[in-house]
C-alpha cells in the first residue's frame, strides 16, 4: 500500500522537536513502513532522527481488526523521507489475534507471537496476554485468571486424615493455598498438602506450626512455584489437598484454594 500521509500522527513531543513519539496505523506491514523513504513527508512534519514510531498494523484500512503493533526509532531523516530502524527490544513486535479456541503452549513466537502479545477467545469474550512465548512451551495468562474455592471446617488432625477432591474447572496452575485455623492444635504440627493427580505439588504444603499461636484465628499460606512442572493441571484433572501432621485431637481449618488460569506447557 501506498504510504498515508495523515495516518502518521505526532503523539507526544518534550518541546523542541526533542523526544518525540508518533503512530502510524494501516495495513502495512512493520516491513514495509520502516523502509527508507516510505514515510515521505517526515522532514517537513518536523520528525527527527531518535524520535519513536508506533506502528499498529491492521487486517484492512477500514482499521477493524488490530494484528500487530510494534515501537521503532527513527535513524535517518533526509528530504526525500525517514528510515526506521527494527522493533526494539522489549517494545518489539506485539500480535494481536483472535478465535474460537483457547491459545495453548503451540501458539508461540513462531506464530509471530511476543511477550505482551494479546489474543481475544472470541466464543467466550476472553483475553489473553502472552508472558512466555518460547517455541512449543508458551504460556498464556487469562484476563479472567483466578478463582478461589472455599472449603469451610474441613475436619483434620494429625492422627486422621482428610482429602478434598477438585475437579478442576480449567487448565491452570494453583496461585496459593491458605488456611484458617478454628481451634487450639496441640502436641504436634497440623499440615495441608496439595497434589495434581497423585504428584504433590511442588512448594504446595501448608504447615501449621504449633509451637506459634496455635488458637482458633491462626492464618497460614503458601504460593507454589508458577514454573514448577508439578504445579499445573489442565481441565477435568484432579486436585487433592490432604491434612496431616502430629496435631492431637481433631480440629476444624478453612481451606482456600487459590488457582490461576494460564496455559500450561
């Protein structure tokens, strides 16, 4: 396509012609606007080498559909035009895609696919940001990411154990596991401990000391590694959390059980 002259638009400026910032939207590639000369006016717009150029690249010029934006310096300005240099690092090219499936670890940087990149699950009207986009291992985090169950005067003690079973209601991996204690534990510790299938999770075991304030009231929570392999579950899969230790006698603890809904690798 043929360069627009009133698609470049001068966003921000520190005075001075010095530290500006422009955008420049429509349906040519990132390649193609940062070509030498394809921004033909730049001299007499006032734009200067060092200033920065967002480029957001749409589907059509009707601009409906955003798929990618990306930040470039400027590196020469002549009269015949400007030379943009590539996507810089950290603020480099940004996809943005959509359908009705779910991103998993395959839609990746193969896929054009960088850390900040956005895809819309349009069935479902949920967003997703990329955080990893290694080639066959990305992770997706969910705009809608967490949900906490509750599981209020589980029975426990050290001498019977109990187990929750969860059905887990996305793929994701458990954000924190938190506990209330209801009444006094003596003699020994009071533990929950969390597992993905029979694999205990990695990080996962929430100890009650009680040496340390063992009253009724007495809060305590761990957060598993987001990276341990241990610590990921996909939907269907079971979710146990299972008390135990040395407390004597039986004791009621509120459970909650603090999952993120990310892709998984």
């Amino acid at each position: 396509m043929a360069y627009t002259p009133d698609e470049l638009k001068l966003l921000t400026s520190a005075g001075g012609g010095t530290g500006q910032i422009w955008v420049y939207e429509g349906n040519d590639a990132a390649a193609t606007v940062i070509a030498a000369n394809f921004i033909s006016d730049a001299a007499s717009k006032g734009m200067n080498v060092g200033d920065l150029v967002i480029i957001r690249e749409f589907t059509s010029a009707a601009k409906t559909t955003l798929t990618a934006q990306s930040l470039h310096s400027v590196t020469t300005v002549a009269s015949t035009g400007a030379t943009l240099g590539a996507a810089l690092a950290g603020g480099g090219t940004v996809a943005v895609g959509s359908g009705t499936a779910t991103p998993d670890k395959d839609l990746d940087s193969g896929d054009g696919y960088s850390l900040g990149s956005q895809y819309v699950e349009t069935d479902v009207d949920e967003s997703y940001t990329c955080v990893d986009n290694t080639v066959g291992a990305a992770i997706w985090n969910s705009s809608d990411d967490h949900s906490t169950l509750s599981f209020l005067e589980v029975t426990a003690s050290g001498a019977a154990a109990k187990v929750i079973r969860v059905n887990a209601p996305f793929t994701g991996r458990i954000q924190a596991i938190r506990t209330i204690l209801n009444g006094t534990i003596t003699t020994g510790n009071l533990t929950v401990t969390a597992a993905v299938t029979g694999t205990a999770v990695s990080g996962g075991v929430v100890t009650v000391t009680q040496s340390v304030s063992p009253a009724a009231g007495k809060k305590n929570a761990v957060e598993p590694s987001l990276t341990a392999t241990s610590n990921k579950f996909t939907k269907g899969q079971t979710i146990t959390l299972t008390t135990g230790g040395t407390a004597a006698g039986t004791k009621t603890v509120n459970i909650y059980l603090v999952l993120r809904k990310q892709t998984v690798a």
